[in-house]
C-alpha cells in the first residue's frame, strides 16, 4: 500500500492558522498582560492573512477545496475575527474575563469556519462546523459569573447539538443514497442514478436546511438567537453574528448549488418560505426590543433573510452579491457593537436602548458613528448597507423573483422603525442617565475601519462587488 | 432470518431504552438505563460488521462519557427532576411536532433506494479485520478529518477548563 | 449481500451474558423466595457502624471532578485513534508516523495547557 502526502499548498492558510492558534494558546501560559496576546492574536491573523492569495486547488481528493468563493469567505473570517479582537481588548477588562484563551478560541472559532468555507465533502463540513461551533458555545459562557451568559451557552449548546444531529442525519440520508459524502460526487450520483424526484433525498436537504438555518439563524431556527446574543460577552455577540453566520452561507451556497444543483427548484422552494418569514420575524419582532442586544439579534436574524435571497436566486450573480453582502454586514454590525461595547463601563451594563437617550449632547462624536452604521443597517445611502441590499434585489429581480423582492422592501421599510429609532433617542431626547464612554485606542481602531469601510464601500461600491465576481468565477 | 430478529430486538430495545433514559425521575436511574442503552448500541455494531466501533462504545461511551454523565449528576445533586409548568406546558405541541416529523420521515424514506455498496464487502472486511480497514481509510483517505479531530479535542480540553475551574490561572 | 452477516463468533459473548444474568436474577428470586422476611425498625436502617444515619446519603460533587473527567474522556478519545493506527503502522509507512505525530503534537499543546493552567491539581 503506497500512500503519498497529499499536497499541501492550498491549504497553507489553515495550515498556518492552525500553528499560529497553538502557538497563542501557549504564548497565554507565559504572557501575563493579556493586551500583549491580543496584539499578537491579531499581527498573526493579518500575516496569515497574506498566505490566502496563494495557490488554489483541491486537495486531500476533492475534501478541502480553495477557490475563489472559499478565499472570499475566508476574508470575511479574517475580517471578522481581527475586528472583534479589537473591540474586545479593554471591553473583556472592564466584564473582568480577560484571559488568554478567549483570544485561542477565537482563532480556533475561525479555523472551523475556514474549514467550513473549503468543505468539498460532507464529513469535514460537518467537522469544521463542529469546531466553530464548540469554540463559540464555550464564548459565549465566557463570562462564566454573570447567570446569563452561562443560559447563553447553555441554549445555544444544547440547540446547537441538536442541529448538527439533523445536519448527521440528513447526511447519512445522502450517503445512503448515494454511496458518498463528496458534494461533486453526490451531484454526478444524483444525475446519474435520476434521484431528482426521490422523497429521501428531499428529506435530507430539508434537514440540512435545518442544520444551516441554525447556524445562520434564519427562521423557525432562530429561537436561539435573542437569548443567546443578549447573554454572550458583547464582543463574542459581533464575533458570532457575522463569523459563524457567514460560514454557514458558505457551506449553504456549496452545498446546495453543486451537491444539490440538479434539485434547484426543489430547495429554492424550501428556501423561499424561509427567507419571507426570518425577514417577517426578524423585522416585526425586533420593534419591540428595549434591549438594543437583542435587538441587534433580531435585525441579525433579518439580515440573514435578505442574505438568503442570494442563495434563492441559484446563479453567481447572486451567490456574489451574497458574499458582497456578508461582507459589507460584517463591517457595519461589528461596527455597530463596536459603539454599544464603547456604553459599557464598570457597574453601568448599557444595552438598553434608553441609554442611547441625548447621547448626541453627551458624546456627539459617538452618536454620529452610530447613526452611520443604523443608517448603514436600515439600508440608507451614501451607506455600504444599501449598496449591499441594491445587488441582492437587483440579482433576485434579474433571476425573477421580483415579488420576493417587493416584500423583501416592505420588510426593510419596517426595520427602518427599530434602527432609526435609535438615532431619534440619541438625538431628539434630552439625556436621562450620564453614559460614561469606555474608550480605547484599539476599539478606536475598530470604529476607524469599520466607518471607513461603510462609507468607502458606500461610495464607491463596485470594487468590492467586483472582487466578488471575480472570486465566484469557476465556482 | 435470524438477524432481522436480532435487529428487530435491538431497534425496540434501544428505542425503549431511550424512552426510559429521558422519562426518569431520578437522574442516576437514567443514567443506568443509558449504560444499557451504550451495550445494545455496542451489539448493534456488532451486527453491522463493525467490531472496532462496538468496542469503542464500550470503552468511550459506556466508559468515559457515562462517567462524565454520573459525575455531572452528582454536581448537580438533583434528587427529583423539577417540574417548572412553563416547561411541561409545550408537551402536547412538542408531541404533535415530533409525531408529524415521524411521519413524514416515515414516509420519504420508503423511497429510499440504497446505493450500490462499495469494495469493503463483508468477506473483504472479516478477511482484513474491521480495524484494520478502519485504519488504512482513516489514515490515507480519511487523513484531513482525522486531523480536525485533533482541533476539536483540543478545544474541549480548553473549554472545560475555561467554563469549570475554579480559579482560572491567568 | 449486506444485511445478512451474523457474528457468530461472539455467540459465547451472547452465552455468557445470558447466563450471567440468569444466575445474577436467579439468586435474586431464589432468595425471595425462601428467605425469611421479618423486617423490624434496626433491620431496616442502612448500616453506618452502629450509628444512626444523619442527613443526606448523596453529597454534592466538587466541580474538579467534572474536569478530570472531561480530561479522561478526551485522552481517552486520543488513545483510541492510535489503537487502528498501530494495526496498519507497517502497512501505510512512515507518512502513518508523521501524522499521528501531528495529531499527539496538537493534544501535546493542550495537555501542556492543562498541566499550566492547574487543571490536574486539586486546588
């Protein structure tokens, strides 16, 4: 039995992420001041980083595959996870949970999505999805003392090991069909054999559905969600609205547009229900939200519906305008939580939205990078949130599903409710409580990059969509 | 013949043994039935030509885990399942989901047509030993997911640690 | 044909069971059976040398306990990849080596983690 190492260079990104994880967990036992294992968290991350443009392939069979579309996502990851370091450096002080792990876990959070985002079979999709998701349970019980935190990971463990048991047994399903859990194998099988009207094979998608609506928490499996956002460490609630959400379009848009792509019709109608109602739910629920977490949570889980609408259309332009999408959401919602995590201080907890009461009076400077990125989330020009929305509906019309998008508008109008909202309290109310600002230089970091990147992809928004094209090509 | 049997004693063992883990009162009760549950899962195995995999349900499930199930058990030191009525209230809804997903998983399945199997034919693997083909595809084919398990155990020694020590060493 | 294997080979396995159990519910019935039943108060109180039980018999569990626990379970897990992997060590060469060399090394870091952070000292 001759056995050669399979090659290794389009897995250099996971590889040296993966290295440079055990090297921060280990630096933690010899570093005392935290800060110094943040800075160094994310120095790695950003060299790592440099490794994505190298070569891309397929390797170990077909299981790990790195393209355009997988290079993208892993972007967002990078993006995602070096924001919410930033924002968490003095925030993580002042909840009084800074210790060193919190920085590994992270990494190794992101090393599951990057696995995820490269997943050419079932069973390494299904294992990188387990490492993400241990690393974020564990996250968000990170403030092991404070009750809700603990209900936090309690929930979103015990939902999220549900899901992956409907994730298992939909893919026992497909290698029962099928004899493989290779996605491009499946969809030759499915063709093949002309399983497309096979009830067991709409069965499992619809428990794949399941497991990936959990993940990005698209309703009904957005129960999670709220309580779960509410509980995490502010910092933990950014990192997990964007990283494991966007991995889970990742592993949606290939899963279901190469295994599944000659049942596009059956799982477009499965999907279509969806979207309307976490846009509904998402929407409708969140106008009735006084904490601005959970609130974040339900506009988190509406997002997650327009997003679909990416999926929906079943073609690149709207698998790209999906990936633009995520992108800009990354920026703004970090973006957002970056300010929120700012009105959290010692003994002042600030996740009610009448905290935001004449915050324009108190710190206008703050006000002001909230009403961009509220503005930002309504989808209001000269904002990158608009821009991001523009291409979904656009690549949803052209695809013609133009009554989706009808409603997918109406939904967005009611969000402009909840988040403009928030900028009427902070500017037309007089302030009730003084809000003391947690500043620090590096969430002043974030809040730059974050800013610059609304209004930059705001202003000038296709470069990015065009990057996005580009990565989607030869998908 | 004889193994339908087996497997219809086992399918309704396992089913009823489930049953009666999470309907118990006393936790300790549940986790005893639970051990009986691990050993029939085991014969299971056995019957699916799987020895390796019996053997580590043996040795993980009914060795380990259920310890760390007893364990847990004990931490909490609860006597008497409570009975909050906000929970107990979803009953009949809970009920009349999970009897409309039986159905309906009941009925896609009877379309179910089976691929065609594979090289690892019964005689291929009593000839080689469950292991050792077990091996030779976890340890070429199957070498990348072997690997993320690491990671994953990994993370689970970090996040027992972090979410359970008592005073976290900075 | 799948479906249609039986390992007869664990019939003494199956034996042995059976007979276990039949002599462990046996005795148990043979003893009711016979045996005379005169319960009085002493009788029935659970022995504590003599003394009379006071409180709870279930106490609460440390939560280190949990931890060591977890540990075991997760080096458990490790120690059986390598049981397959000894099996078809000679088989695959020296590439088995490197990668199971991979895999301790990555639990080697969490071991060390753990051996730092004080996870396996009782406090």
């Amino acid at each position: 039995m001759n056995f050669q190492l399979p090659d290794l260079t389009p897995m250099i990104p996971e590889l040296s992420m993966t290295a440079f994880a055990l090297m921060v967990l280990l630096l933690d036992l010899l570093i005392k001041k935290k800060e110094v294992v943040a800075l160094i968290s994310i120095a790695g991350v950003a060299l790592v980083s440099l490794t994505l443009f190298g070569p891309s392939g397929t390797t170990f069979g077909t299981m790990f595959i790195s393209d355009g579309y997988s290079t993208f996502f892993k972007i967002i990851f990078f993006v995602n996870v070096i924001l919410s370091i930033l924002i968490s450096i003095k925030y993580i002080a002042v909840e009084k949970i800074n210790y060193g792990e919190y920085y590994s876990l992270m990494l190794f959070s992101t090393i599951g999505m990057m696995i995820m985002a490269s997943a050419g079979d079932l069973i390494v999709l299904y294992l990188g999805l387990e490492l993400m998701a241990l690393s974020t349970y564990v996250l968000a019980g990170f403030n092991r003392h404070d009750i809700k935190s603990n209900e936090a990971a309690l929930k979103y463990f015990l939902l999220g090991a549900f899901s992956s048991a409907f994730l298992l047994y939909g893919i026992s399903i497909i290698y029962g069909l099928t004899g493989t859990t290779d996605l491009r194998a499946i969809a030759s099988f499915i063709s093949a054999r002309d399983l497309t009207d096979n009830f067991s094979l709409l069965l499992s998608i619809i428990f794949l559905t399941v497991a990936f609506g959990f993940k990005i928490a698209a309703a009904p499996f957005h129960m999670w969600a709220p309580d779960v956002y509410e509980g995490a460490p502010t910092s933990i609630t950014a990192f997990m609205s964007v990283g494991p959400k966007a991995a889970g379009f990742a592993v949606l848009g290939r899963v279901f547009m190469i295994a599944f792509a000659s049942v596009k019709a059956d799982w477009a109608a499965i999907l279509i229900p969806i979207a309307i109602l976490t846009m509904a739910i998402g929407n409708i629920v969140a106008l009735s939200q006084t904490n601005i977490k959970r609130m974040l949570a339900y506009s988190s889980i509406a997002h997650a519906g327009y997003a679909l609408l990416g999926i929906i259309t079943a073609n690149n332009e709207g698998l790209a305008s999906m990936m633009n999408y995520l992108m800009i959401y990354a920026f703004m919602n970090i973006g957002a939580f970056a300010v929120i995590i700012m009105l959290r201080s010692e003994g002042f907890k600030g996740d009610s939205i009448y905290d935001y009461e004449g915050l324009s009076k108190t710190h206008p400077l703050a006000a002001v990078l909230m009403l961009i990125f509220m503005f930002s989330l309504t989808g209001i020009p000269p904002t990158a949130g608009f821009i991001g929305k523009l291409y979904l509906f656009v690549s949803a019309i052209n695809a013609g599903y133009t009554w989706l998008v009808v409603v997918a508008v109406i939904f967005s109008a009611i969000s402009a409710y909840f988040y403009l909202r928030i900028i009427m309290y902070m500017y037309m109310r007089e302030p009730k409580t003084t809000v003391t600002l947690t500043t620090s230089f590096s969430n002043g970091i974030a809040l730059g990059i974050t800013t610059a990147a609304v209004l930059l992809i705001g202003i000038l928004p296709s470069y990015l969509l065009d990057l996005a094209k580009a990565a989607i090509k030869g998908f | 013949m004889i193994q339908q049997l087996f497997f219809i004693y086992f399918a309704f063992a396992i089913t009823g043994l489930s049953l009666l883990v999470v309907t118990r009162k006393n936790p300790v009760h549940s986790v005893l039935w639970m051990l009986l549950l691990f050993f029939h899962i085991a014969s299971l195995y056995l019957f699916l030509n799987a020895e390796f995999m019996a053997a580590i349900q043996v040795i993980v499930y009914a060795g380990g885990i259920l310890v760390l199930f007893l364990f847990v058990v004990l931490l909490m030191n609860i006597r008497e399942e409570l009975r909050i009525g906000k929970y107990i209230g979803a009953g009949p809804t809970g009920f009349t989901f999970a009897a409309a997903l039986l159905v309906v998983v009941f009925m896609s399945l009877r379309s179910f047509v089976a691929a065609p199997p594979g090289i690892y034919s019964i005689d291929l693997i009593k000839k080689e030993t469950h292991t050792m083909v077990l091996g030779k595809l976890m340890y070429t084919e199957f070498l990348y997911p072997f690997e993320i398990t690491s990671l994953i155990l990994l993370v689970a020694i970090i996040g027992a640690i972090v979410l359970a020590k008592r005073r976290l060493k900075t | 044909m799948p479906g249609t294997y039986i390992p007869s080979e664990y019939l003494p396995v199956l034996i042995f069971i059976i007979i276990a159990t039949a002599f462990g519910f046996g005795a148990l019935i043979i003893g009711t059976v016979f045996r005379l039943k005169k319960p009085y108060y002493e009788k029935l109180l659970p022995y504590e040398s003599g003394i009379d039980p006071k409180g709870e018999p279930r106490t609460r569990f440390a939560v280190r306990f949990y931890i060591i626990a977890m540990l075991f379970v997760v080096f458990d897990v490790e120690a059986i990849f390598i049981y397959p992997w000894a099996i078809v060590f000679d088989k695959i060469g020296i590439f088995a080596f490197i990668e199971m060399v991979l895999f301790i090394v990555i639990l080697l870091v969490g071991y060390i983690y753990a051996w730092k952070k004080e996870a396996f000292q009782w406090d």
